[in-house]
C-alpha cells in the first residue's frame, strides 16, 4: 500500500506539472537532474557583457531587473488586507540576490578588481557567478566539502571555478580571502557589506514608483540579513520611515535573528534544523541586529513559523499563482498564510518573493512528504 505522504508527494508533483507555465517547469527540470521522467537539456548561458551593453544602448548593463509586483486577489482574501507580490524570483539567476551581489561586483570591478572571489554555495554564490560572467570577469567561488555536487554544478554553469576547502563556511571562507590576496580580486561576503544592502534597497526604489502610497508592511525573511538591511535602508531613501513596518520570517530552526533580538544581543544557534538552508546563517549581520533593536518593535517584527507552515506556503503559491520558491521564500509568504498577528492594521502588504533558485519539483515533493504535508 502506498502512504498518505508519498500519495501527497505524487499529487504535488502532478498539481504542479499541471499548472506551472512551461518556462518554470523546464528551470525546475534544469535544476534537478534527477527530476523523474525529465529529458536532458542544455543549460541556458548568462548573456556577455557585449550582449548586455548592447542592449542597454552601449552603457553599463543593468545586473538585475526591475521585477514585477503583483496583487494577489487569493491572498487579499485570506488575509484580509490588500496583498501584493514582490517578485524577485524572477531574477536571472533565481533570487533577489543580484540586487546586492551584482552591486558589490560592479563596484569592486569599478575599483580595479580583476577577480571575484566569493564563499557562497547558495543564491549569494550564485549570483556573484552570474553578475561576473555579465562584466566579464573571471569568478572562483570557495565551498566547503560538505557542499552537494549540484551546487558545483550550477556555479560552473555560469562559468565560476569552484575550489574545495576545510569541511565548514568558515574555513572555506578564509581560504577566499586569502584568494583575494593572491588574485588581486574582489571580496563578495553572502550578506555582510554596505554595496550589498545598498542594492537590495533597489526594490524598495521601485516600490515606491509601482504603488501609490507607502504599504502598512513589507514582508521578508532573514538568512544572515542582508536583504533586510536593504530594505530598511530603502524604506528610508523613499521617505517611508514610520509608515511602514518591516515584519521578517524565520523557520524555528533557523531563528538567530529572533533569538538575538529576544536575548537582547547577539546570539549563535548551536546548528541550523531547517528545510529553509538558505536561512541558515548562524549568527546574523551585528549591523542588522542593532538596526532592528533600534528601530524596535513598532517598526520591525519577528514571526517565526514550522517548517511545514514555509512549505505549505510555498504550495500555496504555485496553487494559486504557478510559481515555484524554496522554503526561505515560503518564510516570508507565511506570515500571510498563517495569518500572522504582527500584520494585524495593516490595509496594505508586500511580500518580498524572494526567489527559488535552490528549490526543484523534486524537493518540493520531498518536503512536503517528509513534513507529512497532505493538501496544499
């Protein structure tokens, strides 16, 4: 007999085949080569830095593209409140990330760098490669041994040299600022630095122009807090400081930046007992930290939710909207999802969706069979 979680995994699996535009189903198909029943296909090359010029009218290229933001009647009605969709997952390389890591390349390749190093095997990683390759650049990124084979893999499908060293971040880490040194190159930390935040702050910018008055809240989630510092710092060049209140998702077990704010300084989780790995920074950014406790509760929340309540948000969003995220995203839609109370006055939300590039059709399936998730 078969279970209920595997049947929920095979329903999921047909749900999304069925209602995904095809576009999303071939990036998923690409991202997982183990994707039952999926053909072999050729990976699609970030466009050269001629390519980009050319088609900006010969100026510096723009690395990431000013994203659509759109209402969401299903979620407006579920929470009550007008709900609009940020979407960053639409990104060339998958998320947010090119805002600021695509910022902080241009500006160390604009400083005389001739070489990116960067010691992200996640979306940071990813984008470091891609904006790169886009200013033609050669790029290495530094992992640690315990990182999968099909990261290596789509770092070098954007054209990164992947080197192996120490067994934890920390020590791959210190290799690639050694490599820095030697290569006369350019340093990308996953979150931490100010060109970084600086180019988050870009969806902030553009916010501003696609609604007509600041919004009651914008919904994120947190990893180390880059992305969050980015919107704070947008909040404030937009003049929506004190009008709008920033509420970040955490999953239970990834929750550094709630605990710190809680223990009232900055803590260090023992480990990261999450699906949402690209929330999985032990210690956030001390910047962000004593940001948001200088800002306080009125303007910055925390909402820590499940695992399950992440995915089951993540579902929610290819039912009703056909577009696929990992469950870091899932952090940030759940506080619509799950009704959170730090939402309670707002008319007016944003969820920043922040992207999906470490997620497939596979692992959707396995996480919501390993989390006993039966309907979306």
């Amino acid at each position: 007999p078969i279970s209920p979680q595997r049947c929920a995994g095979r329903r999921l699996w047909t749900l999304l085949a069925a209602m995904l535009p095809a576009a999303a189903l071939i990036a998923a198909a690409r991202r997982s080569p183990t994707c039952a029943g999926a053909a072999s296909l050729p990976r699609l090359a970030s466009p050269s830095r001629a390519a980009l010029a050319t088609a900006s009218g010969g100026a510096a290229p723009q690395l990431h593209l000013e994203t659509p933001l759109v209402h969401s009647l299903p979620l407006s009605n579920h929470l009550g409140a007008d709900v609009f969709l940020k979407l960053d997952c639409l990104q060339p390389p998958g998320s947010f990330k090119i805002r600021g890591i695509g910022n902080t390349v241009r500006t160390a390749v604009e400083r005389g760098a001739k070489h990116i190093v960067s010691s992200s095997g996640g979306n940071a990683g990813l984008a470091a490669a891609y904006a790169a390759r886009s200013l033609n650049v050669p790029c290495t990124v530094v992992l640690p041994s315990t990182s999968p084979l099909e990261v290596h893999e789509r770092l070098r499908s954007f054209g990164a040299e992947v080197v192996v060293h120490g067994d934890v971040w920390d020590v791959a880490d210190c290799r690639a600022r050694e490599l820095v040194e030697e290569k006369n190159g350019g340093y990308v930390h996953p979150f931490d630095q100010a060109t970084t935040w600086r180019g988050h702050a870009t969806i902030v910018e553009e916010l501003a122009k696609q609604l007509p008055s600041a919004p009651g809240a914008i919904v994120t989630c947190v990893g180390g807090g880059g992305l969050l510092m980015g919107i704070l710092d947008g909040i404030d060049l937009v003049g929506w400081s004190g009008k709008t209140r920033v509420v970040f998702g955490e999953t239970e077990g990834a929750a550094s930046l709630a605990g710190s704010l809680k223990a009232g300084e900055l803590i260090t989780l023992p480990g990261v007992a999450s699906v949402a790995k690209s929330l999985g920074a032990l210690t956030v950014s001390r910047s962000v930290f004593e940001r948001c406790r200088a800002l306080g509760p009125e303007l910055v929340r925390p909402f820590v939710m499940s695992d399950a309540a992440a995915v089951r948000a993540c579902m929610r969003l290819a039912n009703e909207h056909r577009l696929l995220v990992e469950p870091a995203c899932g952090a940030a839609l759940a506080a619509v999802t799950e009704r959170s109370k730090e939402l309670e006055g707002c008319k007016t939300v944003v969820v920043e969706v922040c992207g999906g590039a470490i997620t497939s059709l596979d692992l959707m399936a396995m996480w919501a069979r390993d989390l006993g998730i039966q309907d979306s």
